[in-house]
C-alpha cells in the first residue's frame, strides 16, 4: 500500500491535470501550507510528512498513523 500511495503522488507531481489523484494532492497541499505557516512546524522534514500523511489520508480515506 505504501508504494501504491508513492506511485500516485509522484502521479499527481508529474501531471497534475491527468492524474486521478490531483484533488488529494491539492487538498493535502492547501492543509499544508496552512499548518506550516501557523509556525506549528519547525522542521522542514515535520512539514514533507504532514504532507504526505494528509495526502495518504485523503487517497485512502484512511488515518495513516493507526497503521
């Protein structure tokens, strides 16, 4: 599942416009950037995680830290 989730992120990187996961990938995105700007995060690798959790969580609709 881990892979499958890589594979339809770099999907939505490469051709946003195509890929079936464009609404996830700008959902995770605009949550992001929000969070990140609050200054809740501190640490760059705090911010790409909460990224790619949020992203994880609207693809599967699942909560990706009950693993």
């Amino acid at each position: 599942m881990k892979d499958d989730i890589g594979e339809r992120l770099v999907s939505a990187l490469k051709d946003p416009q195509k890929s079936e996961s464009n609404e996830s990938f700008m959902k995770a995105m605009e949550l992001t950037k929000a969070y990140a700007s609050s200054g809740s995060i501190t640490h760059f690798s705090a911010v790409a995680r909460t990224f790619y959790e949020l992203f994880e969580m609207f693809e599967t609709g699942r909560d990706p830290r009950q693993k």
